[in-house]
C-alpha cells in the first residue's frame, strides 16, 4: 500500500508539464552543444575537450556587450558568433598539429583558462558573481510569443516561448550541419578523420578543414550558451565547466559518432535522464543525489564506449571498417 | 640539367638525428618516361620519395617540378599542382565508398568550400562532372561495379587498384608510385603495369617508383636511379645500371628479400 | 607514417614560433636555463630576492606534488600509450584514504603508508577489471581516451558519495612553521616534501638501474620491440600500475597533509598542472615529468609575485601552450623518425 504510494510519489513529475518543458529546453540547448562535438569528433575526428569554452567566451561577450556597453542584443550575438570563431582559430592555429590526445590536453587547458580568467576578471565578467541583465530584448520576445501562443489556444506557461525558440533553432541547426556534412565540403572532412595524409596527398589543405570545423564548432557552442544565457538569466564561471564538455561526448557517444539526427535523439534521451534524476525524490541530500548524477554520466559513457560504441544510430559495420 | 626533366632533384639531404637518410642526392626524371628509384632496404628511397612529396621535411636541396621549386612546400600544394604519390600501404578510406573516395579526388571542386558547400545549387553540376570522370575511370581499373560498396571490403588487389584510379582524378603530370606491386599477386601486377605503361602511353604522365622486383624495374622503367645508403650509387637505363658494379656491390653488400 | 611518442602528426616541425629561433631547438635544456634566469633576474629586481627566494621555495614545494604525479602519468603513458584522463582521481583517492585511516586513530605514518599502498591496489584492480580486457578488445583511441574521461567522473563522484562532497580535515599540523635559511616553510610541509624527493630519487634511481626500471624503459621506447626481446610486457604493465597508483596517492596525500583539508574536487584542480608537467617534461619520460614537475610549481609560484595568486593556475597552462608552440616534444622528448 505504502509501496504504491510512494511509487506514485517518487514518478508524479512525469506528469508534470514543467518538468517536460525544462528536458525540452536544455535537451535543446545541449543538443546544440552537442553538434558542434559531433561535427569535431564524429565528422572531422579532431578532439576538442575545449567546446565548454566556447560556449563560455560566446556568451560572456554576448553578455558584456550588452550588459556593459549597452549594445543591442543582436549585434552582442553576432559578435559572440564573432569571438567564440576567433577563439577557435587561435587555439587550433598552434594545437591542431598536434596529435590527437596533445590536442584534446590542449583544448581542455584553453577551457579551463578561460573559466579562471572569468572568475578572475571581476570588473569585466562580474566575476563569481556573475554577470546579469541581458535579457530585456528576450523578454519582449518571449511575451510576444505568448501573446501568439494565446492566439492558437495555449495558456502562457513558464519557458514555452524558450522551448519553442529553442526547438527551432536546434532542428534547423541540425538540418544545416547535416547538410554541410554531406556536401563536398564535409566529404573531405570525413576523408580527414579516416586517413589525413590521404587527403593531404589527394590535394586537400586540411590543416585548413580543421581549423573551419573548429570555428564552426565554436559558434555552435556560443549558440548553445546563448540558449542557457536566457534560460538561466545569468552567466558565471562556474557554469561552463568541463562536465558540459563531458555531457556532449556522451551525446554524441550514445546517438553514434557521426549521426546528427543521434544527436537529436541522445540530447533528449541524456537530459531526460539527468533531470529525472533531480525530480525523483531519493532519501538523500541534495550534493549526493548531484553525485549520483555525475556517476551516471560516467558510467553510461563507460558502458557506450565498451558495450555499444556505434551507439544508437552508429553502424556497427562502420565501426569495424574504421582503421582498416 | 637534362632539357627534357620534368621533376629535378638537386642535391636533396635529410638527416634524422645523426643518421643522414638521404645524402646530396641528385638525379633527373625526364617528362613522359618510366623512372625506377631502386636499392637495397634502408637506401634512404623512401625518405627521399616522403621528402620530394613534402611529407618529410628535407633538410637541404631543392626540387624542381617544370623548372618550379617544390621543396618543402606541403603535400597538398604539389598535388594540387600535378605532382601526385601513392602510398604502400594503401590509404583506400575505408569507411567511404569507392566511388566518393574517387570524389574526393576531383581537383576542382566549388562545393569543397564551406561558404559554397550549403548552397547545392552552386556546385551540382561540378559534382556530377566528377562523377562521371569517375564512373570512367572506374571502369577502366575494373572497379565499376564496386563504386558504391564500402572502399573498406575491397581486396588488397582492387585496393592498390584503387589508390592508383584515385591518383589520376587529379590529372598528375607526374606520378609517384610508391611500391605500386608489392604484396601483388603475378596477375594483378601484369594488370597494374599495363595500367601505367599504358598511362605514359596515353596521357605521356611521367611516373618515378620505387619498386623492389628488379625484373619488373629492368623490363619496364625507361632510366633506374640506383640508391644505397642515403646516395645515388648509379643512374641510367637499365642495361646501362645492369652493367655498373657499383651496384652490383651495392646489392650484394645486403641480403635482399625476395616476395 | 608510423606511430611515434612524438606529438606532432607528420615529421618533426619547428613549431611557429620556434621558426626563426632554431637554436631552442637544438639546445632546449640551454635555452630554458637562459629564460628561467632571466626570469629570476626580473622578478628579483622588481619584487625583491627574499621574495624571490620564498616563493621558489614554494614552488619547489609544490613541483614536488607535481612531480609525483607526472611520473605516474607519463609511466602508464610510455608503456601503454593511455593518456589516462583519470590519473588525478588518484590522488584524491590516495588523500581520502589517508583520512579513512586517521579515523581509525592510526598514527599519521601509518596513514599515509596505507593511503598510498590503497591507491596503488586500486590502480592494479583497474587494470586487471578494465584496461586489459579493454586491450584485448582492441578499441580505438577516442575510446580509451572517454573510457579514461567517463572512469574520473566515476571514480570523483563515487568518492564525492561515500564520503560527502564537504571539506574535510587531513589530520595534520598545519600551523607549525619552520624558518630554513631565513626562509618559512610549514612543518608539515618541510617533512612531506623531503619525504616526496626522497620518493622522487628513489623512482629515478630505481628506473635508471633496476632491471625493472630498464626494462620499463625499454617499453616506454617501443612495445613491439620489447615484445620480440622477450620482456613479460604483462608483468611490467602491471607494476606500472603499481608504481602509478601508489605515487599518484603519495602525491594527494603530499599534497593534502600541508593544505589541511581535502575535498572530492582535489585531484580534477591538480589535473591539469600535472598534465602540463608531463607535457613539459616531454610525455613517456619519467625524468622529463620529474624535471616538468618541479618547473610548472616555480612557474605557478613565481607568477605570484605579479598577478593574482587565483590565476596561477592559469600560468600553469599557459606554459603548457608556450611549450606545445616553441618545442612540442617537451624538453626531453626525442625526435622520432620513421626509416626503412
């Protein structure tokens, strides 16, 4: 009896719309995450442990230019765009020769260099405190959208307009970097990540290839903070951690190495699973079930890796081929 | 020196560490010939072939394509400008199809560009030329009927076949053949000759390889470089070379493995 | 091209920076002695030499930590080409161990010894349970690299669960001082870190004249090579492991003695220094790490001196880029070719 009970308990947030709006906005927004390190691993096959920090140098100039200079929102997320690029190249202009694991050293060195001097740069970022009040043109567009929302028969509700900008923009950034991956363009970055000095020798710059999946990545990422920007009305350091990083591996580890619509799939599949794990009600404090969560996305990338490294979308003969 | 060289090598020097892999090598390849670079193991041929291709770089020297320098410029630069290798041990990219590993491969492609390649339209038609020069030269290596398996399932035979189709979408003026038939059946490699004989043939593409098979060197190369210990011991036609002792000491100093 | 320990993917490059100044190339050790004098010229002129002389003692202190856990590191890296991505849980296992024992009512000696011992049976444990068979499976290198990356996170938390994500007090004096040479150094800091040298000298003398150590070595250079030389590459894999684990613990516990206080983050905030020792050093050589060890912990300490002490850190990174664009190889690596 008492059994039951608490069943019903411990599951009721599947019932709740909240809860399915917030897996839907931060699937989203980590989906996106996500296919910039779809585009560098499972595409290119460059390891970049470094996309947290991306996202994190997008966003805080999105947020400085807005917050500080009083610039307007869409010019501050173009320059985002703008920095998050640059970043890109300056970080792989000397790493990307590298091997593979020194690149990943690399790039995991540059995110954490820009988490510290964020947290550092008090005057600039706002520091551990964070940086706040960029979201007037969002709010606008968000009781707009509820105004819409109304028109078609649906009651305002707390992030929905967030989730249906989010969808948007996630599904067509999708589409458009499947797109790009199948073109001529992306076919060289396939020939790149199976056999580099087969396309060196096939006239290919790839060097050059590296460097734009990169950048591409990046902006992807500063897109991707945009989205948690707004969602969180607020950026701080300790936001862009590395375990973001960590959460689009396991994405793109779980939909396949190579398949978008994987990433479309493993975003959601991930978040629901670690938002899950914050809503049930566990006789444990706070910081222990938060470990808990971590441990899982440990172990569930763990297990990817040895039991199912195509993952849900992979082909396993694909798999097989690669290094042959 | 000679009027008629395609490619030069000028006195060309790479040492790793203390040892010199390739020492003040200088030898001519003239257009439209056969030219085998042949010696014992540890000759230093295949530093000297990584070094003229620019995935070694060399120390000293200078390389000359049609009387332009091509020494130490990356490898994507000499193929793009028809100096073009293959690899021994063949670089078939095995999780594409033969026939996009052939794509990869046209040397002019606008849809390779990441501001174009979103646009479809704009590099549809490139594509589908390439395609067809493709699909020819597929079926002229026997591989038409492979264009769309994984380039992975192929045998090593129609795999050296393939690396060798692949080299010709870039239209080479010269071709660098990197062991074009070890681990080669007899059949096969009768098939691969006639391949390259018939493309100085047809196309007057100059071709320098390495090759281990003195009796293919002697009855097929138009001139033999010799090399032995980082040096060009001989050069000349192959009766010329089969007559010089140096290297027949030069061979008989080592034990060579016969395939 | 062949596999190499060399990081770059094509034939050994003056890296963009080191274009013009070859001579650093040539002559690394030379060149770095020129710019860490220079270095200690301008910061003892500007900040003051007492100063100077402290924070190099400082910085010595902590290459010491460092350096223990670089050699792990670069160990497991020249014999099985893992770059183990969960190296730094080791040393925080190590430093909970060290605590779990206290509770006890051990004596600290006691401790740390079990502390140590622990973290080199879990290294062991994880060898036999996870990367051989992995090995045998033959998985790829993105594979190895998230196995490593996913075994941190569990292997952080797991500790972060058990013993509660909140600061925890290491069991020793961290207030006594000591005056050596007019300079102060903690008590307990002075004895952890003779204790470290004394490991540090042991594991170089022990690699350069123990068979063990040499056969290590050789396996460091190439497996295939050891493999048809008849070394059990099996054994000396695993006491590798031993030899990675246990000074990895001995880092955590060097480390957490002094500080005072232990939290489950403490090996992911070493992680990444260690990771630059390593690179600095040159990845596969246990002196190099050693030596890297040492000069990322002046460097971090030294930086002090003129920027905020929160970012030193950062310095520490920022010498691990420095290093990858002057001389990737770091200072002992060796150049490698491929010959036929």
């Amino acid at each position: 009896m008492t059994g039951a009970a608490l069943l019903g308990v411990t599951f009721e947030f599947l019932t709740n719309q909240d809860f399915w709006i917030n897996v839907g906005v931060l699937a989203t927004t980590y989906g996106v995450f996500a296919l910039g390190i779809q585009l560098n691993i499972g595409t290119t096959g460059i390891f970049n442990f470094g996309q947290a920090g991306f996202m994190a140098v997008g966003s805080y100039t999105m947020g400085i230019l807005v917050v500080k200079s009083g610039a307007s929102f869409w010019l501050a997320v173009l320059a985002g765009l703008g920095t998050a690029a640059a970043a890109a190249i300056l970080v792989g202009l000397p790493s990307l020769r590298l091997r593979a694991d020194y690149f990943a050293i690399s790039t995991l060195a540059f995110s954490e260099i820009v988490r510290y001097t964020a947290d550092n740069w008090d005057g600039l970022t706002g520091g551990n405190l964070g940086l706040f009040g960029y979201t007037d043109t969002w709010n606008d567009l968000s009781a707009r959208i509820d105004g819409w929302l109304g028109h078609l028969g649906i009651a305002p509700r707390f992030l929905l307009p967030l989730l249906v900008v989010n969808l948007a923009i996630f599904l067509v950034l999708a589409a458009f970097v499947a797109l790009l991956v199948r073109s001529p363009w992306g076919r060289v970055l396939n020939a790149i990540r199976e056999d580099e000095d087969a396309a060196r020798a096939l006239g290919k710059n790839t060097f050059a290839y590296k460097l734009q999946s990169l950048s591409l990545a990046a902006a992807l990422a500063a897109i991707a903070g945009y989205m948690l920007a707004i969602n969180i009305s607020i950026l701080s350091p300790q936001t862009f951690d590395p375990i973001l990083t960590a959460y689009g591996f396991v994405i793109v580890i779980l939909g396949g190495l190579g398949s978008y619509l994987g990433v479309i799939v493993g975003s959601f599949f991930l978040i629901f699973m670690l938002e899950a794990t914050r809503y049930i009600d566990l006789p444990l404090s706070d910081e222990r079930v938060a470990a808990v969560r971590f441990m899982i996305v440990g172990a569930v990338l763990m297990l990817l890796v040895v039991f199912r490294p195509q993952g849900l979308f992979g082909k396993k003969e694909e798999l097989a081929l690669r290094g042959r | 020196m000679a009027a008629d060289a395609l490619l030069s090598v000028r006195n060309v020097s790479k040492r790793f560490g203390a040892i010199p892999a390739v020492d003040d090598v200088t030898f001519d390849v003239a257009e439209g010939s056969i030219t085998a670079l042949i010696g014992p193991n540890g000759a230093g041929k295949s530093t000297l072939f990584n070094v003229v291709t620019g995935f070694v770089r060399g120390d000293s020297g200078e390389v000359l394509l049609d009387g332009q320098s091509v020494f130490r410029r990356p490898p994507h630069t000499l193929a793009r400008r028809g100096l073009v290798r293959t690899f021994q041990l063949t670089k078939a990219l095995s999780v594409m199809s033969v026939l996009d590993n052939m794509l990869l491969a046209s040397p002019r492609n606008r849809g390779e560009r990441l501001g174009l390649a979103a646009l479809r339209p704009l590099w549809r038609g490139e594509e589908r030329r390439a395609r067809e020069r493709a699909r020819e030269l597929l079926q002229v290596f026997g591989l038409a009927t492979k264009a769309n398996d994984y380039a992975g399932t192929l045998s090593g035979g129609q795999r050296k076949l393939l690396e060798l189709a692949r080299a010709l979408m870039l239209e080479p003026r010269v071709l660098l053949l990197d062991e074009p038939l070890a681990g080669v059946n007899r059949t096969l490699g009768r098939s691969l000759l006639e391949h390259i004989e018939g493309l100085r043939a047809e196309r007057r593409t100059t071709i320098l390889l390495v090759e281990h098979d003195l009796d293919v060197v002697m009855r097929h190369s138009d001139a033999i470089v010799v090399m032995a210990q980082g040096r060009v011991v001989a050069s000349g036609t192959p009766a010329e070379v089969r007559r010089d002792e140096r290297v027949i000491s030069a061979y008989l100093g080592t034990v060579t493995t016969d395939e | 091209m062949s596999e190499s320990t060399y990081p770059l993917d094509t034939d050994p490059r003056p890296g963009p920076l080191a274009a013009g100044v070859s001579v650093v190339r040539r002559h690394p050790l030379a060149a770095l002695g020129v710019v860490v004098a220079l270095v200690a010229l301008w910061l003892g002129l500007r900040e003051g030499w007492h100063e100077l002389a402290q924070s190099t003692l400082n910085g010595i202190v902590a290459g010491n930590y460092f350096a223990l856990g670089a050699v792990g590191l670069t160990l497991i890296f020249g014999v099985l080409r893992l770059v183990n991505f969960a190296h730094g849980e080791f040393l925080t296992f190590g430093a909970y161990m060290l605590i779990a024992a206290n509770a006890l009512d051990l004596p600290l000696v006691v401790s740390a010894l079990i502390g140590v011992v622990a973290t080199a049976g879990l290294a062991l444990s994880l060898e036999v349970v996870l990367w051989r068979p992995v090995r045998r499976k033959r998985v790829g290198e993105l594979q190895l690299l998230l196995l490593a990356l996913g075994l941190a996170y569990v292997m952080r938390y797991t500790i972060a669960f058990v013993a509660g994500p909140e600061d925890r007090a290491s069991g020793a004096d961290v207030t006594a001082g000591v005056t050596v040479f007019g300079l102060r150094i903690g008590r307990t800091e002075l004895i952890v870190t003779l204790v470290g040298i004394a490991a540090i000298v042991l594991v170089a003398l022990g690699l350069r004249y123990t068979s063990l150590g040499r056969q290590m070595r050789a396996l460091s250079d190439s497996i295939e090579l050891s493999e048809t030389t008849g070394i059990d590459t099996d054994r000396i894999v695993l006491v590798t492991w031993l030899i990675s684990g246990g000074l990895a613990g001995l880092a955590g516990i060097i480390y957490a003695l002094p500080a005072g206080t232990v939290n489950p983050q403490l090996g992911f905030t070493l992680i990444l220094s260690i990771f630059a020792a390593v690179v600095v050093g040159g990845i596969g050589n246990a002196y190099g790490a050693l030596a890297g060890g040492i000069l990322i912990g002046v460097a971090q300490e030294w930086s002090t001196l003129v920027i905020d002490p929160s970012m030193k850190v950062a310095v520490g990174f920022a010498v691990l880029i420095l290093v990858l664009l002057v001389r990737p190889q770091g200072l002992f690596g060796r150049a490698r070719s491929v010959e036929r």
